[in-house]
C-alpha cells in the first residue's frame, strides 16, 4: 500500500550511502553523491523508496568491480525530481 510521507530526499540519500560507504570502500570503490535541487523536501512513499535505492546501490556495489558509485539526484522540474545510480561497471 502506498504512502504519501513529506521527508528531506538529501538526508534519506545520504544515509543510504553512509550506511554502504564501507561495503564500497572494502571493494576499493569510491562512493559519493551529486546532488542539485532547489528544495530538498518531497512527497513520496519514503519507506519504498528507501528499499528501492538499497537495492540499486547495492547492486552497483555487487556488480562494479573497480571505480566509481556515484549517487546522483537533480531537479527536472518545480515539481520533479530524478535519482540515478550511475556506476563504472
């Protein structure tokens, strides 16, 4: 069931990467985020979008094998947002 929760997208995104910095780290992989908005707060279902983000990150630590992570969130419009994962594997 999907809930409308009103949370800080930098502060989610940055926790997520802070809580797989080390498993990145181990890989010798460098892990960092890119992130461009003008207002950090939005309106989504906080709790699927966190394991939806776990899991894409994870992914990218599992399957690159040398390089870069980087987690990347910017605006498309005043009322949108994009989030991409974008690795060197």
């Amino acid at each position: 069931c999907w809930q409308a929760d009103e949370f800080n997208i930098i502060t989610l995104v940055s926790a997520i990467v802070a809580d797989h910095s080390i498993l990145a780290k181990e890989k010798g992989l460098n892990l960092q985020t890119d992130i461009n908005l003008a207002a950090p707060h939005i309106v989504n279902d906080m709790r699927l979008l966190q394991q939806v983000l776990i899991k894409l990150l994870s992914n990218a630590i599992k399957f690159t094998q040398t390089g870069e992570i980087t987690v990347k969130v910017w605006d498309i419009s005043s009322d949108r947002i994009a989030i991409a994962i974008q690795d060197s594997g």
